[in-house]
C-alpha cells in the first residue's frame, strides 16, 4: 500500500520546482517576455512558499489550504501596513 503525500508536501515539491523554473526564465538573454514571465513566476511561488513552509506536513488538504490563505492575508496585511507607515517614518527624522 501507497502511503499518502500530505498536501503541504506536494505543494512545497510544486513550488520549489517553480522557484527553479523562475530563475531559469529570469537567467536567459534571449526574450524580455520570457524574462517577465520568470519574474511574475519567481515572486509568486516564493510568496506561496512562505506561507507552505509554515503549515504543519500532517494537516489534510482543507485546513492546509485554511492555513495558508491566513498566512498570505496577514504577509499582505504586513505590506500594507509597511507601506502606509513608510511617509510617516521617514518625517520622524526631519
């Protein structure tokens, strides 16, 4: 009998191989196109992998994906609040 891959599992095996693909696309000389495609590639499996990489391997597919739509709101809500607070930060010093 098979023993099952945990999702979380998979898709980190996923995205590393997209990560990999991504770097290919953004090393070659030949089309900025491609180029463009490799970084929009590059960015967001690496974002996705910040949030796979914190999921616990033994969670079912459900919750995994629960998980990491969390993950992802609160890196987004990171950003954001980085960038509101960016203008005021930088008054502090003046």
């Amino acid at each position: 009998m098979q023993k099952k891959i945990p999702f979380a599992e998979r898709a980190e095996s996923v995205l590393m191989a997209s990560i990999l693909i991504g770097i290919a696309l953004v090393a070659q000389p030949f089309s900025i196109y491609v180029f463009r495609i490799g970084l929009v590639l590059l960015v967001a499996a690496t974002l996705l992998q910040i949030a796979v990489g914190n999921v616990p391997k033994h969670l079912e597919t459900g919750p995994s994906i629960v998980r990491i739509v969390i993950i992802l709101a609160i890196v987004a809500a990171m950003f954001g609040l980085g960038i509101f607070l960016v203008p005021y930060f930088a008054q502090l010093g003046r």
